[in-house]
C-alpha cells in the first residue's frame, strides 16, 4: 500500500501531547516518525494516570502510535552525535521545548542545517518563540485561560470553566503538522528547510474566531452562554422528558420546521422571535418556551421527530457510547490494535479519509528504545559500536 506521507522521516524530540500528537499524524498517513526519547523516557510513560492491566500508560499509548524509538541522551557528545546522523537522513524535527533549550542542547533550527539543509525544525511551546511570555513554561490550562477561552465556557454566571477536550494542546498539534507541511511544499520548489513556531496560545487563540468577532462588531468581550451559539438561535441542549437533546435550528427554514414539529405556531408569530437577531437577543426566553414542550416527551421521540423533518437534531452521549455507535464504527474511528505486553487495545481512528493513499494504523506505541540498535545501525554504527555507546551512556 502506498501512503501519503510514506517518504517522510519525522525525529520526534517532544513529550506529553501536543507534540506527540503531532508527529502521530503524520506516522498515521505514512510517515517514518522516529521517536527520541531521553534516557528515562517520555514523561507520559512514567506519569500517574490510567493503566492497562499490565503497566503500560493508556495516556502514552493515545498519542504515540505508529513510531520507532530510540533512547538518546543528547547532553553526551556521544548521544548527540548519534541525533546528527540522524538528522543527515530525516526530513522534520519536532521538539517540544521551551525556548531556549534547544539551542543549549545544540538541537535548534541553525545547528541542526548544519548537518541537513533541508530540515525542517518545528517548535512547540506554550506561547511560542518570541514576545514577552516566550519563555514562560506553558500548559493546555494555562493557554485556554490567557486566550479568552475559558472566559466563554460554562454557564451564564458561573465560573471561569476549562473545556473537557484539551483544546490547546490537540490544535496546536494540528497547526503544527500544517505548518510542517506547508514547509515540506515549501521545500520542493526551494530545495531549502525552514523554522515552523507552533504555540498553545496561538492555537487557542486562533481558534475564538465566533468570540473575537463578537468582541470586534460589538466592542465588548463575550461572555459564557453555556451550550448555546453566539450566532444563532436554537442552537443548544435543551432538557427532555427523559434528558436533553440539542437542536440546531439556524436558519428561518428550521425553525420553522421546528415550530411545526413541536405543534407551536405561536412561536413564530411571537415578535420576540420573529428574525434569528430577535431569537438571539431572547434566547433566554425563547429556551424557556422550547423546554416547556420539550418536556413533553422522551429525547429518543423527539429526535426522531426533528429528523424525519429534517431539522439537525442529537442526542448528548458520554464516550463509552459514542464509542460504540454504528456510525463510529462505520467509520472507522475506534480501531484494534496488537500491543506486544498487552495484548489486542483498542485505539481511535484516523479522522481524515485519503482515496487513493489512505492512511493506516500500523503499529501501537513503542517500548521505551525498542528500536536503539536497528536505528544506530541505519546511521553506520557497528553492534561493537553500539555497545560503546551504552556503555557510556548515551544510549539505552
């Protein structure tokens, strides 16, 4: 099978998540993504969190499929030449530290062309290479808080609340691996590499394009508005019989439709809800009037209803059941895998669909330099080489 990305070499140098997700999906469309881990580990191998039976860390396992390993420590002249040889081969670095310390390490953008003019050195950080809070030690948390997010989430009049998905982390990830390709695009007509500068900040921020309009047209910050839209009205959960459902009623057509299927023609004869600019500026009022009947029957009734209308309707599910929907599975998005101490685990999808080169799971996560010595051997080194090197400890 030929995969998109399949001439790609990718050196990981990152930890955690957003780093590691990155490089995982460009490993998913084929790319030879080569993790280098210090002595110890990525920090995810060791950190607390959820286990499988067996020890290995579930959190590790999400963000670090389809990869090699190789155990390096790069403050050794010895570890970091066995890097360089790397490097001479690879297409992409990707590192994950503050800034700074790839340079002391000698792993930054201008000592890595040294080795390959045509690397590609993408940083991730907290809030990225430059301006006055580069070097500050950055986290999802932090970069949902300083860039308005968690202003806007949560209930009219109740805190500050951080989103349940790691939204910085998993985005700035996804920016990264544009960023790294748009470069690799870049580098077929130039012949030369470049520096990629990804930041949780940035990606936080750049994903408040709903708020930031609203704070632009109206000069004044948003606020939280719980499930509801900023834009439009009904666009939220709202409480059934049995639960809640969420109804995407935004454009007149729908909610009209809405209006039929509820039985309330009142509603659209209600001035307070004639235009979508007046269902937003009374959206409060307007649930109210929408609970009301809603309440009259089960979510699974009602869904069927507002469907075979046409009008977008869902139920609110947790994820063991989205999990085992038929559509998920249709789709392909919860996958199994072997693991060599765990056994069959189960692991996400790929959410892009490639026709002619799609992608693939091929492998579950690696143990920790399971593939030192076939890597050094790559590069040149002798098996009396090799184990020269482990026994200085520059490589485990």
């Amino acid at each position: 099978m030929t995969f998109a990305l399949e001439n790609l070499t990718v050196l990981d140098l990152t930890q955690v998540m957003a780093g590691p997700y990155c490089c995982q999906l460009l490993g998913d469309l084929g790319a030879d993504v080569i993790k280098v881990e210090p002595l110890g580990g990525d920090a995810t191998r060791q950190a607390t969190g959820h286990r499988l039976p067996r020890g290995t860390s579930a959190a590790f396992l999400a963000v670090n499929r389809n990869k090699r390993s190789i155990a390096l420590d790069l403050k050794t002249a010895a570890g970091l030449d066995a890097f360089y040889r790397l490097v001479r081969d690879a297409d992409v670095v990707v590192e994950s530290f503050r800034p700074g310390v790839a340079a002391r390490l000698g792993v930054d953008h201008p000592a890595l062309r040294e080795h390959n003019e045509r690397i590609i050195h993408a940083s991730l950080s907290g809030f990225g290479q430059t301006g006055p809070y580069a070097r500050r030690p950055g986290y999802d948390l932090i970069a949902q808080a300083m860039s308005g997010i968690m202003s806007v989430t949560g209930e009219p009049g109740g805190p500050p609340t951080k989103s349940g998905v790691p939204v910085a982390d998993l985005s700035a990830g996804l920016f990264c691996a544009v960023g790294i390709l748009s470069a690799c695009l870049s580098r077929a007509t130039t012949g030369l590499g470049q520096a990629v500068d990804a930041s949780l900040y940035d990606a936080a921020l750049a994903l408040s394009v709903w708020e930031t309009a609203e704070l632009w047209a109206t000069g004044k910050a948003p606020g939280r508005l719980g499930s509801a839209h900023r834009v439009n009205a009904p666009y939220e959960a709202l409480p059934t019989r049995d639960g809640h459902l969420t109804i995407g009623a935004n454009n007149e057509r729908l909610w009209l439709r809405l209006c039929e299927v509820l039985d309330r023609p009142d509603l659209p004869a209600d001035a307070r809800f004639a235009t979508n600019t007046d269902r937003v500026r009374h959206r409060a009022a307007l649930a109210a009037e929408l609970t009301a009947t809603l309440r009259g029957r089960d979510t699974d009734e009602w869904i069927e209803l507002l469907l075979d209308a046409g009008v977008p309707a869902g139920p609110i599910r947790d994820y063991a059941e989205s999990c085992t929907d038929p559509h998920t599975l249709a789709r392909e998005m919860v996958v199994e895998l072997d693991h060599p101490d765990e056994g069959p685990i189960r692991s996400l999808g790929i959410p892009v669909k490639l026709s002619g080169t799609p992608g693939r799971i091929r492998t579950a996560a690696p143990g920790l330099g399971e593939h030192t010595d076939e890597l050094l051997r790559a590069t040149g080194r002798t098996d009396e080489e090799i184990r020269a090197l482990r026994a200085e400890g520059a490589v485990a």
